[in-house]
C-alpha cells in the first residue's frame, strides 16, 4: 500500500496515509502513518532478501510478458544498431538532500547535506534493480557498495536473460577490484561486457600526444550519423600502465571545450585546445553486433549511459526526493517502498501503454495528472463495483486500453 500512495504522488508517510485513505473503497482501511513507520523500521536483513526474491520472481513473469507483446521485449538501439540479447545495466550514485538532522546524513562530496545512494537501472526497461541507502559522506568509487548493488541487480535479472550483460559505470567504477570482478562474472554461459569512465592522469596524457593526428576519427551520434564535431581514438597499449585486467581497452574522445570546461581545463588540455575523456572497456567484440568493435561505436555506447541522469530524475519525482524520516530503518524502507513504486510504474507503461507515443515514457507527474488522479467514481451496482469515467477526459481511452490489456495478462506462477 505504501508503494501505490507514492505512485500516486505521496512524498511521506502522513500524505500516503491521506491518499490512501481517501481511497479506501478501492484499497480498504489504510493502516496510520505510525503503522507504516513501524513497518518500514521493522524491515531487516532476512525480510529484505525475501522481499528481494519476491521482486524477482514478479520480474520474470513481466519480463515473459514484455517478450510476448507486439515489438517483443524492449532491446536498446546504439548508434542505429540494436543491442538485440544484451541486458544493460547503469551504476549510478546520486546525492538526496536533507534539510534537518537525519540519522547517516553528513556533508556530501557536491558540499550539500544529506545523503549518497548507489543504485542500479535496467537501461531496457527503466527499471530500478537495486538501490543501496548509503551516508551522505560515503565516497563515490568505494568497491564493496559498487559490488552490492552490482550483484542485488543480476540478481533480479531473469535466468532466461542472463546470457549477455553489458555493465556501464562512469568514471567511480574505475577501480581495479571492480573490473576485475566483471572480468570474473564471464562464464561458459554468460558473457559480461563493460564500459567504465576513466580518470585522466599524466601519464594518458602523455600517451594521448604520442597519437598521429591520422587515427583520430569522426564520431557518432546515438542514431548512427557521422558528427565531426568531436572526434576519438585507441588508446591500448600506449598507456605502460599495468595491474589492469587483461584485455582491457582504453578509447579516448577530444572535443572542443565549453565555456564553462574552460576552467577545469588541465595545462595539456589549454596548450592542444581540446577536451579529452578516455573509457575503459572490454568489448573486442559484442554477438551479434555488427561494428561493435569498433572505437566510434564503443564511444557513443558508452556515451549513452548519460541517460541514467533521466532513470535519477524519475526516481527522485516517485518518492526519493526527500527521505522522510530520523530513523535511518525507516528510510532505508522508504527507499525500497520508493523502488517499489518505481516498478509498478514502470511496467504498467511497458504492459499497457507501449504504444501511446505519449505516455510510453511519461514522467511520473505526467501518468498522475493524466491517469492515475482520474475523474472518476467507483460505484455499486448488483454486487459488482463500476468505474464511472467522465466522457469528456482527454487520456479517457489510453485508460481504458491500459485498464484491458493489464486485466488480460496472466497471473504470475
């Protein structure tokens, strides 16, 4: 219940209690909004890998249903090419603000007060795998919390798609026990391919002015097009630097600085006029893509993990703005509340509305205004309850195809 009041808008636990009472013909005697806190603080370790498993299981039979819809399961699209098999994975922290004393808020590393969770997305589906609360002072490339929530989120990917992984980190994923941790994932039945962000040092400068000018190429935009606007080039083997894993390739990309990179230019960068970003990567070849060895198509791979500030966003407007509680139990609960909230979201764009160009990737503010506070009334009549839409609603129709077509779907088993 704590989830629906946040898809519908709730953002603490005395406005779900509000929501969800004023819903009750629908959802039943809602519990206080001291039940639910109590609920939340009393969620430890045991329940929380049952809930886990729960997710999971729930997951697969979406993720069946998704396979089985017209257009079939949601495959990205890269550079014109679409990653057809390949599950991708986004790590991501982000930065919740808090504006009074909470239990692990502290100065972040951005010099505001609050908290640093890490979390994972299926960059498919939109879906948040795993979230990990963590305190506002928590560093941004710590190992073990890249780890669990890594494996939190292979976790609830389905068995049946577990096949091709493609992990994407920005540059706090740069770390060697976590790369090599991806390298050791690769079994005889799974291939797991990354793209990590690299933290420039002397020594990549001095290997990116050792590159003639004739290996530099145009690069691409994420529909395919040749842009000259910025260019890149392999890096592997000019950096003498060892202790990496095996096989591991760097690509740099050069573009002209902004106004505002000028600052935070290094002397290197001042003295060529360009702007260099290098990516760590193990991809020699990604099945059944074609090009994908190739260093344009790495860069704007990778490039596209940019896209994670989107999956940050939605889940900051479905309950993560704010954590709204002292306790750090009860937050933690709320956040996982939140990630629920955030799937049911999620699959009900992906089940009921893939088709509707306006609401296949609505915002969570957008499906409020225009679905789930509907102008309606939920009536009686010969022992069966009845949903009066109003006529003249806009999104009445996109309502009633999604209202079918959820109804249609099989139970999950």
């Amino acid at each position: 219940m704590t989830a629906a009041a946040i898809v519908l808008g709730a953002a603490n636990l005395s406005e779900a209690e509000q929501l969800l009472t004023h819903q009750s013909a629908l959802f039943g005697t809602p519990a206080s909004d001291s039940t639910m806190r109590r609920m939340l603080a009393a969620l430890d370790e045991t329940v929380l890998k049952k809930i886990a498993r729960a997710r999971a299981r729930i997951r697969r039979h979406v993720w069946n249903q998704l396979a089985a819809r017209p257009g079939g399961f949601p495959w990205l699209t890269i550079a014109g090419r679409q990653l057809t098999g390949w599950i991708v994975i986004d790590l991501d922290a982000t930065v919740i603000t808090a504006r009074s004393k909470k239990a692990g808020a502290d100065v972040t590393f951005k010099k505001t007060y609050g908290f640093h969770p890490l979390a994972a997305w299926c960059a498919n589906t939109g879906e948040c795998l795993a979230i990990l609360l963590r305190p506002g002072n928590a560093g941004s490339n710590t190992v073990a919390d890249h780890l669990t929530v890594l494996t939190a989120a292979l976790a609830q990917v389905p068995d049946a798609s577990r096949a091709k992984i493609l992990i994407r980190v920005d540059g706090a994923g740069a770390t060697h026990e976590l790369l090599e941790h991806l390298e050791a994932l690769n079994t005889a039945r799974r291939t797991v391919r990354y793209t990590v962000g690299w933290k420039m040092t002397d020594a990549d400068e001095h290997a990116i002015a050792r590159l003639p000018q004739s290996v530099w190429e145009d690069t691409l935009h994420q529909d395919g097009t040749v842009t000259a606007d910025a260019h890149v080039a392999e890096l592997t083997g000019l950096n003498t630097r060892g202790g990496w894993p095996e096989g591991m390739r760097l690509t740099v990309r050069r573009t002209r600085p902004s106004a505002r990179q000028r600052a935070k230019l290094t002397d290197f960068e001042k003295k060529t006029g360009w702007r260099y970003a290098v990516t760590a990567s193990n991809i020699r070849h990604m099945w059944g893509i074609c090009g994908s060895h190739h260093n344009q198509f790495l860069d704007v791979l990778h490039r596209s993990h940019a896209t994670v500030e989107d999956r940050v966003r939605t889940d900051k407007a479905m309950g993560l703005r704010n954590l709204p509680s002292q306790s750090w139990e009860v937050n933690r609960g709320w956040m996982l509340a939140a990630n629920l909230a955030n799937d049911l979201d999620a699959w009900t764009r992906l089940l009921g509305l893939h088709d509707d160009p306006h609401l296949a990737r609505a915002e969570p503010d957008t499906m409020r205004y225009r679905l789930w506070h509907l102008p309606a009334r939920l009536t009686r009549h010969a022992r069966r309850r009845q949903l009066k839409i109003s006529r003249t609603w806009p999104w009445r129709d996109a309502f009633l195809t999604c209202w079918q077509r959820l109804n249609a779907l099989p139970a999950p088993t």
